[in-house]
C-alpha cells in the first residue's frame, strides 16, 4: 500500500492502493489482509500510562487491566484531588492538620473500589482469564495505593503542620487500605470494603482523640506504628487466602 | 472422535477428550446445584439442555475454572485446573460467555474484545487481527468503533461471544448464547458454532431445543444437578415418539425425558 501503509484509512482513497489490491494474484488471502488493515482502522493507540505500565509490568493484559482500574479513572481522581484541596484550605485557615485524616480515608475508599464483583463490570469473564484476578487485585491495589500517597504527600506540603511536614499518616493509611481490601475481597463488595474502612478509621481517630488529646493522634502516634503494621499484614494474609484459587478447603480438585 | 484409515486395515479410531468430569458436585450451603456429573466431551458442538435452576449455568462455570468443584474430578484440554500452571494454561485455550455478560459501557466494541484477547495473553503483534477476525466472525464489522453503551441487547450479545472466540479457543462455553439474537442472527450463529466444532469444543447452554437441533452433535440433559440423559439429538427426539407434550419432536423428546426423570 505503498506510503499508506501506516495510514490504512487513506490506503482505502488512493487509487494506487485500488489499483494494487485490483491485480493481486488471487492465491493470496485477501480476506486476512482486508482483516488486517481494518483492525489498524479500528484499533485506538495506547495512552502513554498503558505504554509505561506494559514496560513496567511485562504484560501488555496487565497493563489494559491496570488503567482500567475503576479508582483511577479521571472522575475518581479528580473527586480526590478536590476533597483533598479542600483539606488544604481548611487546615490553613482553622490552623488544624486535617490531611492525616483525609487521606487514609481516601486510599481505603480507592482500594475498595479498585477490583471485585460489583466494581468491574467484566469480573466474571475476568476470573477465566490465564492472567489471574489476584495478580489484577495486586497490581491495581498497588497503584491505587501509590497515587493517593502521591496526592496526600503533595496535599501535606501545600499544608504543613507547625513542626514542618509529617508524613506519620502513610502508616495507618497503609492499615486503612488494607482493612479496606480484605472486607471487599471477602464480602465481594466494594460498598462494604468502603463502609468497613472508614469505619475502622473513625474509630481509631476518635479512640485517638478521647486517649490522646488530639483529633490527629490516630495518625501522628509513634506508638501506634508497630500495631498499624500487624493489623494491615493480617488483612493482607486475609486478602491472600480469600483470593486464593480453590478458596476453601472442602472444594477440593483431584 | 477422529478416525485415521491407513490402506486396508481397520479404522483406527483415536478419541480426543477435552473434558473429562468425574462425579462432579458444586454445592452452595446445603444446595447441591451439580451433584455427581459425569462427562466426556470430544471436538464437536454439545449441547446442555434444562429447566430453570437444573444446574446448567453452575456446571458451566466450574467448567469455565470460575468456581472450584465442591468433590469430584475434572481435566480439562488435557490438564487439570486444580494448580497453577495448569489451570493458567487451560485459560490461555479456553473461551467463556457467561449467562450475564458485564461490560464496560464507555469501551469501543474494538476496545472490549482487545481487553480480553490482551488479559488472554494472545501476543499483543497479534491481537489487533484477531481482535477485527472475532468482531468480523460475530457480524459486528460496522460496529467495531462504537461505545457498548449505545449497542442493542443482540449487540451485546454477540460481542460477548467475540471476547469469547477472540483467542480461538479449543474449549469454548457459551451460557445461554442466543439469548437476545434475532432468528437470522440465530442461524447465522448456528452456522459459527458448526464452524468453530469442526475442530474445537463447544458446549452451548441453552433453554431452546431448536439451537440443539441445528447446532449440536451431541446433546445432555439436566436436571436437579445430574444429567438425566446423554446422546444425539435424534436420540432425544426418538425419546419423544407417543409423547403428547411439546410442538416438535425434538420437544416432545426433552419433555419426555424430564417426565421420566421427574417420575
């Protein structure tokens, strides 16, 4: 299709390409090629985050499956980026850190509706897949977890606390995603995962509160650090034996 | 069933079995919805029959390695799903179109079928051709750009079975298929599922006896979890002679078959 073969589109115009198609000796599979040409119409390019993610990931069906994560979609971000702005505005003007208290909300509610029944549409045809639901859980939950970090960080520095930026919360945020996770994933659903998440987190803000004396106690507390990290590897093993394939010992293969 | 004949001596006849089940259950709580199947299923297009709630539908997802078998045995393509590697490898040659199929409305018909042909591992030089051969097979050629959202049920449907065949499966479960297509979509379909047999395995779930009729080789029955019969569609319909219930033969023949069950 001379110059028009990375254009199939304009081939189709040129009368050149006619022409050549015309005289085609006829043993050649014109039906394969006219397949080809159409798939490259109809095909959209990749966006740049899928590039990277496939270079990343080694896997092109991981990477589709990463930027589809619903929590990363623009919506999903964008409702972050204002909830957490409008914690910046607040915590300036009240004089009071509210970041560390946003923000593991935040993450748990993303991580809940990164993957499972009831959050992607196509769950079902997914779990026939060869690349397994667990390896999407992971990778998706990662990345979830990552940008709202990313986010809360950048939120923080716009509002630092009296002392300077504190980054204490990254670790009851890490216990919040995971309680997050481990709900949905045994319930199945995102709405109870959320539900459970901001719920434990409350508890300990007030907990916090009520023992400590500060509304950010739950988040700053240098004692809390050990407990945080048992509990988020628990819900991890949680999240791992609930996920694993066959997932209960009396559905058993022989 | 291939059958090899060298010169004059007898035929030799090899049996390639894709699925093999033995006593087979799937119970949720107390429900037995499979309750001991047992199958061999060769190339070829085999139909599953039933009544509402018979266990179709849950017999077809632990084929699709959906959900584990509560006992019993299963292989599957010739390995069997119970670890790792063999189950991603069953996946790898496997196609399913659930009973409900999810979709994500904001992608193309294009974009929906590559999903899937990408998370199949179908090698991402390739896809893009067999993603356009599937949507091409399924009659959707002057849809392939559209946004899910905007198709009909039928539509959907036969993008469904285009994720389905996207990595042209050697085991293809198809639940309920021709739910929502219009009778020359049917026979057209009909016609793909014939195709597709010729060297793969097909198992279509369905409630109309016609599509068994048209399509299958072979055909079982179910009923409360266990199937009740297991032959040709013209055995079926031989079941069906003196029986009054039913329009067509091959009605009278499943509806003879569930009385006898039933009794």
């Amino acid at each position: 299709m001379h110059d028009h073969a990375s254009d199939p589109a304009r081939g189709l115009d040129c009368t050149a390409c006619r022409r050549d198609l015309e005289t085609t000796p006829i043993d050649v599979d014109l039906s394969g090629i006219w397949t080809g040409v159409m798939s490259q119409v109809w095909a959209g390019r990749p966006g740049r985050t899928e590039l990277v993610a496939r270079r990343v990931l080694r896997s092109a069906g991981l990477a589709r499956a990463l930027v589809t994560t619903p929590s990363l979609l623009l919506s999903w971000l964008v409702a972050s980026v204002v909830v957490l702005a409008a914690g910046v505005v607040v915590s300036l003007s009240i004089d009071t850190p509210l970041i560390p208290l946003l923000a593991p909300g935040l993450a748990g509610a993303g991580i809940a509706y990164a993957y499972g029944p009831g959050t992607d549409p196509a769950y079902e045809i997914a779990r026939t897949m060869p690349i397994s639901d667990r390896m999407v859980l992971l990778v998706r939950a990662l990345a979830v977890f990552g940008l709202n970090a990313l986010l809360g960080i950048v939120a923080s520095v716009a509002a630092p606390m009296a002392g300077g930026v504190a980054l204490a919360w990254l670790v009851p945020m890490t216990a919040v995603s995971a309680l997050a996770l481990a709900a949905a994933t045994v319930s199945g659903s995102a709405n109870v995962g959320v539900t459970l998440g901001l719920a434990g987190w409350c508890i300990a803000v007030l907990g916090g509160r009520i023992t400590g004396g500060h509304m950010d106690t739950a988040a700053s507390s240098q004692q809390l650090v050990l407990p945080y990290l048992i509990f988020a590897a628990c819900c991890v093993g949680i999240v791992l034996r609930a996920s694993r394939f066959p997932n209960h010992r009396r559905q058993r293969w022989s | 069933m291939v059958v090899n004949i060298k010169g004059d001596e007898p035929p030799e006849t090899s049996t390639v079995v894709n699925v093999e089940t033995g006593g087979l259950t799937r119970r949720f709580r107390r429900a037995h919805a499979v309750a001991g199947v047992d199958l061999r299923i060769g190339p070829g297009v085999f139909g599953l029959l039933g009544p509402n709630g018979a266990g179709k539908t849950t017999l077809l997802r632990v084929l699709a390695t959906v959900l584990p078998p509560t006992s019993g045995s299963m292989r599957l393509l010739g390995r069997t799903p119970a670890d790792q590697a063999g189950r991603r490898e069953i996946r790898r040659r496997l196609g399913y179109l659930p009973q409900t199929l999810g979709y994500y409305a904001n992608f193309t018909v294009f974009e929906f079928v590559e999903y899937f042909a990408l998370l199949k591992e179908v090698p991402a030089d390739r896809a893009q051709k067999a993603v356009a051969r599937a949507i091409e097979r399924v009659r959707l050629d002057d849809r392939a750009r559209a946004k899910l959202r905007t198709l009909s049920g039928g539509m959907l449907r036969r993008v469904g079975i285009a994720q389905a065949i996207v990595n042209d499966p050697e085991l293809l479960l198809l639940d309920e298929p021709t739910a929502g297509l219009d009778p020359e979509q049917r026979v057209e379909f009909r016609s793909l599922l014939r195709e597709i047999g010729e060297r793969s395995t097909v198992i279509v779930s369905t409630h109309l006896v016609e599509d068994i009729g048209a399509a299958c080789a072979r055909v079982a029955l179910m009923l409360d979890g266990r199937i009740v019969f297991e032959g040709t569609p013209g055995e079926l319909t031989s079941r069906g002679t003196g029986f009054e219930i039913g329009d067509a033969p091959l009605e009278r023949g499943y509806a003879a078959v569930l009385a006898k069950a039933r009794a």
